[in-house]
C-alpha cells in the first residue's frame, strides 16, 4: 500500500509539473504498477480492453464525424445570426451553444468548432475575444453533464457502478442536475461574470474569408473569367469524355466542376465532380463551371452549342461553389531556394499532373496570362485541390509556400449535404440504442461511429485524426490505478477516512467533501483521471455507510468537470488561454464564485433527485 501510495502521489505531481504530456505520465504511472508487482500483466492492460476506453474513442469519431459534415459549424453560425449586435446576447449564446453541443459532441470538439467564429464574432461587435472564451469553455464543461456519453468522467462514473453489481445512470439522467448547472453558469455570467471577465487585447483577428477571396480576384484581376455553362441536349458533349475535347489545348478553357443536374441520368454517378478529370464523362443539363477569356466562352458555346447560366458574384461564387469541406484554394509562393525558379513550364499541364487546378497566376501583383511562363522567385500561384493534393505538391517543391489553408476555409462550409444526415441519424441512433438500452454502451457507439466510417461521412484519416489519442490513451492506462486502488487497500483506506471523518456527521457532509476533494483533484489534473481515481473511493465509502452510491457518483461526475479555477485541469481551458490572453489568475477571479454556486446547487439539488 505504501508503494502505491507513493505512485499515486508522484503520478498526481507529475500531472500537475506539467513537464510531461498526461498519457505519458499515465503510462509511466501503469508501468510502475506492474514492475513493483502490484498488479499481474493481465490487470495492467486491462484498461486497453476496457468498455469505456472504447466507447469514448468512438465517440471522438462521432463528433467529427458531425464537425465534417457541418453540423456544428452551421450551429455556431445560427447562434452569431440570433445574437446580432448584442454583446450580452452573443455571450449567453456561445456559451449555451458550447453548453448544447458538448451534451453530444466532445467537450474538445466543441470549443476547438465554436472558438473561431467566437473571436470571429467578437470583432465583428467590436468587443474582445477574453470577453467570450472563457464563457464558452466553462459552458463546454458545464454541458457534458446533459448527457451520458457528454464527457469521460460521466462514462466513467457509469461503468463503475454497472462493474459493482449497481444499477447505472440512463442516458438524460445526468441532464437533471446538467440542465440546471448550464442555466445557472448563463445567469451567472449574464449578471456576474461578465464583471469578472479581463478585457485582453490579442492580436488573432482573424483572416475573413470573403475579404481574402475578394482580395485574390484584385490581386489576380480573375473577375469576369468565370462562367457556369449548361450541357444541352443538342451539345457534341454529351455521353463524350473530358479527355476527348482537350480544351485547354484547342480552346483555353478549364473546366473546374461540373454538377450534375439530370437525376435519371445519373445512374449512381456522385451528383458533384469536384475536380474532374479526362476520364469524366458529360452527362445531359450538366452545369459546367469553367475558367476562360469571354471570347473564348463565346466561341465555345456555339461550336459545342452549351447554355450560359447566370452568375453569382464572384467571391460568392468561389466561395460558394469552388470551396467545400473536401476541396479548397489556397495562394502559394514561389522562395528564391526553390528548385522550380528559373524553369520553362507549362502552368496548367504543370499543376494538372499534382491533381491542383491553377485558378490563376501573377508576378509582382500583375498577372500571368501566358500558358508557358519561366518562374521567378516571388511568382504566386491561386490553385484549387484536395488538401492532400495541395501537400503533396509541397512535398515535392518543398521551398513553396502555402498562404492560408484550404482546409480550414472547408471547415466554414455550412451547407448540408446527405452525409450530413447520415452523421446526424448515426448520432440518433446511438442515443436510442443508449436510451432504451439495446446494447452495451460501447458497443452502441461503435455501431454509429462504424457508420460515420464506412458512408464516408469522415475520411478514415481524418477519423484516427480527430480522435484525441493523449486523452484515450491516458483513460486507458489509469484504469490500473482504480483497480491496484482497490486491490492493495488504498481506497478502503481514503474511503474509510471519508466516512470516519464525514460519514458520521451526516450525508450532505459527506456529499460536500467528496465534492470538494474530486473538484481538488480536476483543477491540476485531467476530469478523466480524477474520476478514475475518486469513483472506486466513493463507491466503498457509500457501501460502508450503507448509503446509495448513486448520488455521491454524480457528485464525482459534476465535481470532476468543475475545473474553474486553473488553465491546465481541462483541454478547453488550456484551448482558449492563448487565444483570450488569460493569465492564471483570470480563472480564479472568474472560476472561483462559480464553482461555489455548483456547490451549493449540488447540495440542494443532488439528494432530490437521487436519495441517499
């Protein structure tokens, strides 16, 4: 017990150091476990086979799979659209968006979606970012507590009393005393910790994306050599192939995207051909998105007989239908240590071959019209691709640089699309497998995230991409903790001291301190580990004092989620710091009356609904 002891100690000082990442920390602490023979190899690596290790990085795949389908993006533009010019407005909306999100997507996922078009949002109604962020990460916290599967320490919690032969949590029970908190933080900042809040100016305006398209088309003078053309029925197009015509060579037109528009016609082709190729085929009333002189255009609708459709302003066209989640445009320079300066090549053949359209080129903020060109340091290049394609094209010219990043313009898209269904029904699935209890939790969120995978509603790298790895992996190896806890008798040993210096006064007390003691632990260390580490506690000390443990285990959850106080107890904390120069003592002053109302409420709330 001594050793133990001693582990549990140095791992909680580790934590707190800070010098190394918690997953880590958690593995050294796991591996220490086994060499001073406290747990046998088996009992070691159980946490990597454990239901809640699992389900919880489903549920990462999950909630990307909902941010890459624009889900949440269009739920942080609608939120900004209710709250108009009003400050107040825009600070109860983020933070009871952030507070809604987090019940279904990770707390992470949440901020990481909401936190720029937050700040975006800020200096749009001339106030400051610090004056939003820190609401939003302490509503991220707040919501997790809706919903079962809303953060690690409810799952956590949950299958702690499932493995002690205990009736667990349904999957809206948590949002009985979740609800009331999330309302209580949104009156707390409305009246107080707006007060509270610093006034930091940063410098992370951001890049607006219609101003950074409307300042391509100056730079690169692109206006008026765009043109959506329409397949006829009478057009040579149709049923011919792109490779068939070479119209860059015999027209100097390039085609960017066709949609098509004839569903009988379709016969399972995908409706969208981002970025077509010679193989793709000319469907009847395709709409062709194509890139030319107008004389060019001209000559080309007649000799092909094709319809001229009307326009959208450009920027709004670029953005609006060149720009998706899966494709994007970027500007990229050429350095003077670039091996390309000083070649002849031909512009268009030249990116074709890295699966880029060149969009358009300039030197000296004069464009490139000429089809060979001989590159100098300083040329700029306006391509179109997958982002995949846009880094392989770095890779291979590695003294190119990319100004911005397609993917992030991605991220902005809002548009729905049937993936996002697909996202959206996966996500309601797993709740009525949870709800109405079909299958085991994990095995529930599985089945959703195994969806979100294979209907390609988040490509599989993105999906290993999106889940947060130090997290899993850290849940993981602390599980032996919980168990050598048990297993040596340092949990009889907190447990008892918890009832013999609490338990005998009364359950509230003892409420209160496991309240305070677990919320202790989640201001230095991750809410995960806390809960790991306080859940087989508290499950002993109700035992022996005879009590039901249910209501001190949603103290564990709702206390492990509190860290108010410090900038390193959560992600989202540490998420928002730099983006709202806060300094430590910002989240004390506006932590600190916070965390005593969820006592209090906690107090008052908790044995109403679940008695002792």
């Amino acid at each position: 017990m001594t050793i133990m002891l001693t582990i549990l100690i140095i791992t909680i000082l580790l934590f707190i150091w800070g010098k190394f990442t918690p997953d880590i920390i958690a593995l050294m602490s796991m591996l220490s476990l086994f060499v001073f023979g406290i747990l046998n190899l088996s009992e070691t690596l159980s946490g990597f086979s454990n239901p809640t290790v699992i389900m919880i990085a489903a549920l990462f795949i999950i909630g990307e799979g909902l941010s890459q389908t624009g889900w949440t993006a269009l739920a942080g533009e609608k939120f900004i659209k209710m709250a108009g010019k009003s400050k107040t407005k825009l600070l109860l909306l983020t933070t009871f968006g952030s507070g809604i999100l987090s019940g279904f997507v990770s707390n992470t996922g949440t901020v990481a979606t909401l936190m720029p078009v937050t700040i975006a949002s800020a200096w749009t109604i001339n106030t400051l970012p610090s004056k939003l962020l820190m609401p939003v990460a302490f509503g991220s916290n707040t919501g997790g507590l809706l919903t079962l599967t809303g953060t690690p320490p409810n799952i956590i919690v949950n299958n702690t009393m499932l493995e002690s032969g205990l009736e667990g949590f349904s999957f809206f029970e948590f949002g009985l005393i979740g609800l009331p908190l999330l309302l209580l933080t949104l009156l707390y900042f409305k009246f107080i910790g707006h007060k509270l809040l610093p006034e930091n100016k940063t410098n992370n305006k951001p890049v607006d994306i219609s101003k950074t398209l409307h300042a391509w088309i100056e730079a690169y003078q692109v206006d008026g050599e765009y043109y959506r053309l329409r397949v006829r029925s009478v057009s040579p197009l149709l049923n011919t192939k792109l490779g068939d015509w070479d119209f860059e060579k015999n027209h100097g037109v390039s085609i960017l995207r066709i949609k098509r528009r004839h569903p009988n016609r379709l016969k399972g082709k995908t409706p969208f051909i981002e970025l077509p190729t010679e193989d793709t085929e000319f469907l009847y009333h395709d709409i062709i998105t194509v890139k030319g002189e107008t004389q060019a255009i001209n000559v080309l609708m007649i000799k092909l007989r094709l319809g001229l459709l009307p326009l959208e302003p450009l920027a709004n066209e670029l953005r609006n239908n060149l720009i998706n989640r899966e494709v994007g445009m970027t500007e990229i320079l050429v350095t003077p240590q670039s091996s390309l300066v000083g070649k002849q090549i031909k512009s268009i053949p030249f990116f074709n071959r890295y699966n880029v359209q060149l969009m358009a080129a300039a030197r000296n903020s004069k464009p490139l019209t000429k089809r060979e060109i001989t590159i100098k340091a300083g040329d700029a290049f306006l391509i179109r691709g997958e982002w995949s394609a846009i880094d392989n094209l770095k890779k291979h010219h590695e003294h190119l640089v990319i100004c911005g990043s397609p993917e992030g313009m991605a991220k902005t898209v809002t548009n729905i699309t049937s993936k996002s269904y697909i996202a959206l029904l996966s996500l309601v699935l797993m709740i009525i497998l949870l709800v109405f209890k079909i299958v085991p939790g994990a095995i529930a969120a599985l089945i959703s995230a195994g969806i979100i995978l294979i209907t390609g509603c988040v490509p599989m790298e993105k999906a290993y991409k999106g889940i947060s790895w130090i997290s899993v992996v850290m849940i993981a190896a602390m599980i032996p903790m919980g168990i050598a806890l048990q297993k040596t008798g340092a949990a009889s040993l907190i447990a008892n001291a918890l009832v013999t210096t609490l338990g005998n006064l009364h359950p509230i007390v003892l409420l209160a301190g496991i309240f305070l003691l677990t919320t202790s632990f989640s201001q230095v260390i991750n809410n995960s580990a806390t809960a790991v580490l306080m859940a087989p506690i508290v499950i002993i000390a109700a035992n022996t004092l005879h009590l039901s443990a249910a209501p001190f285990m949603i103290v564990v959850a709702i206390s492990a989620s509190t860290a108010f106080l410090t900038p390193v107890g959560t992600t989202t904390n540490a998420m928002v710091m730099t983006a709202g120069g806060y300094k430590f003592i910002d989240y004390l002053k506006v932590g600190a009356p916070l965390l005593l109302l969820f006592l209090i409420t906690s107090l008052i709330l908790v044995p109403l609904f679940w008695p002792f």
